[in-house]
C-alpha cells in the first residue's frame, strides 16, 4: 500500500497537516494523471479539490487511500488504523441486494462499533440525510437515496479522516445545504475531510481549496486569498484565470524524465492484521446477501445438492441380487444344533463350523443357494448364474480341530481352509461380497474359538480367495461419492467466494470496504 504513516518524532515535524502529497507522479500507458503534483491538507479543515472531469481527482484520491500506487513520489497520513478514514467513492459502491438497515450494520460491524452506537448512529444519521425506510433494499432506491446512504456510511464510524469524491451530486439542494453544514461542523471538531465536487461555488465553504488541471494544482489556498490574487469576483472565474496562466507557460510542469519510477518506502505502514470483528462483518454480510440473492443461493448450494441427490440415486444402490454358491461336503442339512455355544474341540461330533458360517453369512446376503456338490456349483459360476461360489471340504471342522491340538499334516492344512471362488467380470460387486465373506468369516471363526476359550492372537484366519484384488468396496456409493464430496467440498467455498469477489470487484465496492482495512 503506497501510503506512510508518522511516528511521533515525524507527527511533530508534519505540524498541522493531515495528508501530504509529495512530487506525484501517475502514468496510465499514453495519459498522464498527475505529474509532479504536490498537496497539503490541513488538520481540522475542509479540503475542495476542484477540477474538470478527467484531470485526475479521483486517480489522485485512491493515490492517497493506497488503492492504487504511484510511479513516483509519496503520499503522508497522519493516522495509524484504517479505522480513522472513511471514504465514499464516486459511483454507490454498496450491496445492492442488502438493505439499508443491513448496509449498516454491516460496516459498523466493520468497525467494531457496539450495538447501541450502531443503532445511535443509524438514527442520527437518517435525521440528517433524510434516509429510506431502513427495510428498503438499496437496489430499489433513487440515484439520490443511493447516494445519501452512501455518504451516510462514510460518515458512519465518525472517522478522523474523510476523503469524500463527489458526494452532493444528484442530492436536492436543500439536503445539500445541510450536508454542508454538517461538513463544516466536523471540521470544528478537529475532522479532516477532502471533498471534491462539480459544483465550484459550493466549495466557497471550504477552507482550502485545490484546482487540479492537467495532472498537477494550479492553485491551493483558501478561496477568498485565490480570488483575491486572480482579482476574480467568484472561484469559478478564479479556475479560469488558473487555467489561462498554465496555458501560457508561466505554471512550471516538471518533466517526467526528472520522477524516479521507484518508491522508497523507509517508514512503517497502516497496519493490517486479521480481525475476528472484520471476520464477524463478512460473514454477516455474505449470509445477509445470500438470503436476499435467490438464485445467487440456489446456484451456490441447492443446485450441488440436487446434483449430488441425482447422482446417488442413479449410481448409489446397494448391491441387489448378488446370487452366492454354497457347496457344503462337511454336512448336507444344516441347524442351529450343530454349533450352538459348543467347542467344536471337546464336541466333535455334534459341532460343524461350517453351519454355524453359512448361517453368519445368510444374515448378510439372503441370496444362498445350495449346491449338493463342486461340480455342479462351478458350472453354475462359468454360467454366471452365481457370482461367487463358497466350498467346505468334508472334514473341514475335523482338520481344524487338528490343527489345534497337535501338529497338523498337509491333509490337515489342506482341508481345513473355505475356498472361495469369485467372478471376476465385475470388480466392485466382487469386492463386496469377498468383504463380506472375511467379515463373516473372521466374526464365526472368533466366535467358536471363544467357546474353546483359544486367544484370538494364537491363530490365523484358514481362508483362500480366489480372482479377487485387495480394494475393500462395501458399497457402489462409496466407489466414487468421497471424490465426490471432495469435489463439492472445493465447490462451495470456490463458487461462494470467487462470486462475491468479482461482484464486490466489477461494482467497485472492493475498493470501499478494502480501505475499511479487509
């Protein structure tokens, strides 16, 4: 930001002056705004800067507020916080979805004022500027309205230091007038303010008044000691005889070869630190422009979430219909006596695991069909009548049993394993049912060791799987609804703060609330 502020060595050196500019020099491509342009403001006054359209007024003021940098020369603040300037830029930089109520708030809240002087300020404020209804929004206002309320959040914070660019334009004549004796009663009160206006004889009122042409002032001074030395009978033939005499050379302009394109900062600057009170100020701002703006709102959160509803129902199913083989060698006719709270060590004979599997299994997949042997349950695979097949050889609890309590043979190991084969043809739906199946079977094969009382960490789990990968899928919706959700994850805040951005941007307001200190 190309502004300096004093320390209170340099404060006393300044002496009356609020805002100095020093040997400014602005270049935009072929047009010269200012070249070699110097100014002083003092303390407590009232600052006209007059001039025709184009000459610079307003690249001058957002020199002086950091909103654009010079290519040459200084400019001097005698502040410290953001919070001691206002501005109020010449076009109505404010929200038109809010309200004048919520205007209000909402730079108050930029400002860390308290409720009670918000509401104070708000009733003083639509006294003297004969404001709307405050349930108004402002899109909905007159140019004139518009522009009243936006020289009432300038004046809002009661700051040190207004820099005002045409505020009583479109404004009757009458609230005018008032405006003006509001002006000059701050500047009483010690308040700096720099105004600039088409209206020349209004400025009459100023204490000082600066005619700015071709880039540089012809003339600072109060208004009657300029019409006295041009023997004018009003400011307005005052600026004639200004411009006449830049005319004829005899106002010196310094050439810009002689303006360093560097500026050498050596002070220290405004600060900015991050400000939960400005936080606070955005967020209710954002969410007031949210419920006023429809389809701004639709677009942000209820279209990616029909989206996302749309999408689920048509990819997110559970899997239905995964049709599973059993071939049980062990035992044919399976019940609930053949395991029940028994160890199939100390019970060989009455307890078969394989039931008590199949019967785990049945509470996740209710599509178990029965095969009386191998063959026939692998032709059923190949014709993709099934999509897995799960085999138990015939003495498959007496293997286990076996290989707990001795040493077991390669007969032993053998038949003690479930093989499980898969179809391979679709990925995902394999993926579930072997989750499901080393679920079921780590929860059984827990479950009857229990009985026996046999560590969980003495074993491990006899099962071979077939064609399958590693990847655990238990749903289709969860395949790809967490890319998804990340997706939308970076969606909503990208398309929330990228829209007000460049809303805030295209209608200027970025300007307006950056000098709030955001």
């Amino acid at each position: 930001m190309p502004v300096e502020v004093f320390n209170n060595l340099e404060n006393m050196m300044m002496g009356d002056k609020t805002i100095i500019v020093r040997d400014a020099y602005k270049r935009y491509s072929d047009i010269i705004s200012m070249r070699g342009l110097n100014m002083s403001v003092p303390m407590g006054s009232i600052y006209g800067l007059l001039g025709p359209s184009g000459c610079g007024k307003t690249t001058l003021l957002n020199c002086i507020l950091g909103q654009t940098s010079l290519d040459s020369g200084k400019v001097y603040l005698k502040t410290q916080h953001f919070s001691e300037i206002s501005y109020m830029p010449q076009n109505i930089t404010l929200h038109q979805n809010l309200t004048v109520y919520q205007t209000f708030i909402f730079y108050g809240k930029l400002y860390g004022m308290y409720k009670e002087n918000i509401e104070k300020r708000i009733s003083e404020l639509d006294h003297l500027l004969k404001l709307p209804l405050l349930s108004m929004q402002i899109k909905n206002l007159s140019g004139g309205e518009q522009r009243r309320l936006s020289f009432g959040v300038a004046l809002f914070h009661d700051p040190n230091i207004m820099i005002l660019d045409e505020p009583t334009v479109g404004i009757d004549p009458v609230i005018r007038q008032s405006i003006w004796d509001y002006l000059v009663k701050l500047s009483l009160e010690g308040k700096t303010i720099v105004i600039t206006t088409h209206y020349v004889e209004e400025a009459i009122r100023a204490n000082v008044v600066g005619f700015m042409r071709n880039g540089i002032l012809v003339g600072e001074d109060s208004p009657s000691t300029l019409i006295l030395k041009q023997n004018a009978s009003n400011l307005e033939e005052t600026f004639l005889s200004l411009c006449c005499i830049q005319e004829s050379g005899e106002l010196s302009n310094l050439p810009k070869e002689d303006y360093s394109p560097i500026l050498p900062f050596s002070m220290k600057r405004l600060k900015t630190k991050f400000s939960w009170r400005r936080f606070q100020a955005l967020t209710y701002k954002n969410a007031a422009l949210l419920y006023k703006d429809h389809t701004f709102l639709i677009f942000t959160f209820i279209l990616p979430l029909v989206q996302t509803f749309v999408y689920n129902l048509c990819v997110g199913h559970s899997i239905q219909n995964a049709n599973l083989g059993i071939v049980n060698d062990e035992i044919k006719n399976c019940s609930t006596d053949h395991y029940r709270q028994k160890c199939f060590i100390n019970e060989l004979n009455n307890t078969k695991l394989s039931c008590m599997f199949i019967d785990h299994l049945r509470k996740h997949n209710g599509f178990l069909i029965d095969y009386p042997n191998l063959k026939s349950g692998n032709y059923a695979l190949t014709s993709s009548y099934i999509w897995g097949l799960i085999y138990f050889p015939s003495n498959y609890t007496l293997a286990l049993k076996n290989r707990f309590s001795q040493i077991p043979n390669r007969y032993d190991i053998d038949s003690s394993f479930v093989q499980i084969t898969l179809d391979s043809t679709n990925y995902i739906i394999k993926s579930k049912i072997k989750d499901d199946t080393i679920s079921t079977f780590k929860k059984t094969f827990k479950e009857a060791t229990g009985y026996c009382n046999i560590s969980e960490k003495s074993y491990s789990y006899p099962l071979s799987i077939q064609n399958i990968g590693n990847v655990k899928v238990t749903e289709f919706i969860h395949s790809a609804s967490p890319g998804f959700l990340v997706l939308l994850a970076f969606y909503f805040p990208m398309i929330l703060s990228t829209g007000l951005l460049l809303s805030e941007k295209d209608e200027g307001i970025m300007s307006r609330i950056m000098v709030a200190g955001i």
